[in-house]
C-alpha cells in the first residue's frame, strides 16, 4: 500500500520548512549579534569607567603629595597644625610622620 502524496502538497511542505529554518537561524543569528554587540558596550563603558577613576586617585594622589611638600617645606611640626590638616582637608584622613635619625 503506498501512499500517494501530491506533487502541490509536497512543494508547499518544503517551502513552508524551509522559511521556518531561514527565519530561525536569521533569528538566532541577530540575538548572537545583539549580545555580542551589548558585550562590547559593557566592556567599553567599564574601561572609560576605569579611566576615569584612575585620573581622579592621580589627582587626589597629586593634592596630597603638594600638600605634603608645602607643609614640609613650610611649617615646624606642631601637632595641632597637623591635626587641624586633617580635619579641614576631606582629602586627608591621616598623616604619617617619618622621621630621618642620622
């Protein structure tokens, strides 16, 4: 007993077949391109992010280090005179004093 099966019927399957796989893999295609894509700009904003913060610890770093250099240059050491730098300057949380013994 063999099944007859038109000639209309079987063309229509395979077009039908064939645009579902052409539209799945289209599909899958642009999903693997959009999170590629969203990678990409994660990766980007986080090293800008980075930078940014770099700069500022160089600047903050770059603050402390003239602060230091004035006071050293300038002033005797006096407790209180260090004492006021750190509360007055939100920069400075504390002062390490090093001394040279010759």
């Amino acid at each position: 007993m063999i099944k007859k099966v038109s000639l209309k019927k079987e063309i229509l399957q395979l077009l039908i077949i064939f645009s579902i796989v052409v539209i799945v893999l289209i599909g899958s295609l642009s999903i693997l391109n959009q999170y590629s894509a969203k990678i990409e700009t994660t990766k980007h904003n986080q090293n800008l992010v980075l930078k940014q913060v770099s700069k500022e610890v160089e600047k903050l770093i770059n603050s402390i280090e003239t602060i230091s250099v004035y006071l050293s240059k300038n002033y005797e050491m006096n407790k209180n005179l260090l004492k006021n730098i750190v509360e007055t300057n939100k920069n400075i949380s504390s002062i390490l004093i090093l001394n040279k013994k010759e």
